[in-house]
C-alpha cells in the first residue's frame, strides 16, 4: 500500500510545486514506483512533469466529478519517470461540482483505493487555499509535508495550516499528521532565516528536515523546460537536495515500520 503525503501550504510561493515535483522524480530516481497528483487548477506540477495541461485528455476533474477509474486518468509518459494525475483550468469547475454530491470530502481517498497498491509513494500537490479540493488532499493522505520559507509570515502560516489540520482531522480523517516540515529557499546568510530555522527545529523538532532547500536558479529554470531539476541539470545543488529529502523520507518511512513491526510483535 503507497504511503500517500499531501504537500500543502496555505500560503503560495513557498516552492510547494517545485517539492512536488522534484520530491517525485527523485523517488522515482531510487527505483520507488511514485505517483504524482496536479491538484492546483495553475497545472504547474503538470507542466513541470513535461506534460501538456492544455492537449491533456482527463485530469484531476474527470477523477473526481465523472469518477472516471484512476487508471483512465493516469498519465505514465512524463519527464520524471513517474507517473501523473495531471491539472489543468477545468479543475477549477471540479470544486462548483462536488458541492452538489454526497461525501464529497472521500471522492479522492476513494479514486486512489484502487491503484495504491501499485506505488510506493503517491505526492499530491494542493492549491495554495483551504477548499474542497485541498480538502479532498486530506482526506485521502496519510499525512502532510509542509514547505516553508524561513521568514517572519510564513510562521504565521504554519500556525493557520496546523489549525487547519486539527479541524480536519476531528472531521474526516482522524490519522491525519504532519509528515515534516521542509525549509525551501533557504539562504543561510540570512539572519532571519536561520533564527526562524531555529524557532522551527525547538517547536518541531525532528519533524524539521534536516535537508534544506537552498535558493536556485537551476531549481527555478527547471520548469520552463517541462523537466525536474534532476533531468535538467543533476548537478545542481537544487537537484541534490531534492535527492537528499528523498533518501530522508525513506528512512524515515522504514524506521516507522520497524517500529510498528516491533510493537506488534
């Protein structure tokens, strides 16, 4: 069964689709089978995996709104190796839509039962907003990864996206947790950054990545060219970190069920 993560921030501009993206090619680069789901309506994640929003034949709404079989929807030829629930402007119908059906909140959850069992990571990246859709992320995760710039407002942020998890986790999906926190844009010259770092490693703890994002121009140019970091320049040290999560989340992930195999036990 996948482990599925939501990567989400209420705030936009904080490199939520660059982690999508970059965190699934680089999983998909250790050999682990990732499926990679466009929940923003922009299509960013979906451009930036190679893909055509715009000549794409079903997305994110067909899944949702038609219940079209995920594994209709699935997109397998992308520039990162894995696979893709693409997005694109008729997401944005998707949200008007489910209002008008019953367990709206599930209808993801319930699309991926079918198809989990063939991944060992499913990324979905959210719209920077609480709605139906960001709702539906939730819902359907195991837990979430938030991406965060080290700045004053973004703690601000954090404290508006924790509450949001609280409430949704009373409502629909009580083993809701955060996954980790991933410090992006990270540029340790910054007096503000690295005070703000420290703020977030004494609240967190070890939920505070040790990997950091650093600013990037590789990281930056990547998606212009329908390519992960990795495929557009693997040198970079965007690239590299990106790796380096990777290999975190794993060990984190096989540390977890060791520890549930021995309480078992």
């Amino acid at each position: 069964m996948a482990k599925i993560i939501a990567i989400a921030n209420q705030k936009g501009g904080v490199g939520k689709t660059t982690t999508a993206v970059n965190l699934a090619a680089s999983m998909a680069a250790t050999r682990r089978k990732v499926l990679l789901i466009d929940l923003d309506p922009q299509g960013n994640a979906t451009m930036g995996s190679g893909v055509d929003k715009y000549e794409v034949e079903n997305t994110v709404y067909e899944l949702l709104v038609d219940e079209t079989p995920a594994k209709e929807v699935i997109v397998t030829d992308t520039n990162g190796k894995y696979h893709l629930i693409a997005a694109n402007a008729d997401v944005t119908a998707a949200e008007i839509k489910l209002m008008e059906v019953f367990a709206r909140e599930l209808r993801l959850r319930n699309a991926l039962k079918p198809v989990a069992d063939n991944y060992d990571f499913i990324f979905i990246d959210c719209p920077p907003s609480l709605n139906m859709l960001t709702v539906n992320a939730m819902a359907a995760a195991d837990s979430i990864l938030v991406p965060m710039q080290c700045e004053y407002y973004a703690l601000e942020g954090l404290t508006a996206l924790m509450d949001t998890i609280n409430r949704l986790a009373d409502v629909v999906n009580p083993s809701l947790s955060i996954e980790g926190i991933l410090r992006t844009m990270y540029d340790p010259r910054n007096r503000l950054a690295n005070d703000v770092s420290e703020q977030l490693k004494a609240h967190f703890g070890d939920k505070v990545y040790r990997t950091v994002i650093p600013r990037n121009v590789r990281l930056a140019e990547a998606p212009s060219f329908g390519a992960p970091a990795m495929y557009y320049d693997k040198t970079s040290t965007g690239a590299k970190a990106y790796l380096a999560l990777a290999g975190e989340l794993i060990r984190r992930a096989e540390q977890l069920q060791k520890d549930s195999e021995t309480t078992e036990a």
